[in-house]
C-alpha cells in the first residue's frame, strides 16, 4: 500500500487575507497612499519615542549638575 501524497500548502495569514481583500476593494493608488499614510504614522511615532527619550537624557544631566 502506497501512502496518499501530502499537500504542503501554506494556510494564508491575516495579513495575506486583509491584503487580498484590499486590493479588492482599493484601486492601486489608495493602496499606495494608505500605506504611506501608516508608514507616516510609525515614523511620527519613532519620532516622538526619540524626542521623549532625549528629553529624559537631558534632563537627567542637568539633575547631575545641580
């Protein structure tokens, strides 16, 4: 007896899912400009983590000199 050949498919994400039904819904270009909108966020938001870390260095050195 031979054994049944195994499928090896991969089971899509739910980032796979969400993407195909985007491109659904959305022409090319709202899916670019949204993208970028949340690319921009992130990067406000890096941003903003520096900002407030270097806040707290600066901060700490003028404690020390006091």
């Amino acid at each position: 007896m031979q054994a049944a050949p195994v499928r090896a498919t991969a089971i899509p994400t739910f980032t796979d899912a969400l993407r195909a039904v985007e491109s659904l819904l959305m022409s090319g270009g709202q899916r670019t400009a949204r993208r970028n909108a949340w690319t921009s966020v992130l990067e406000d938001r890096r941003r903003a983590k520096d900002r407030v870390e270097a806040q707290r260095v600066l901060d700490q050195a003028a404690a020390g000199r006091s």
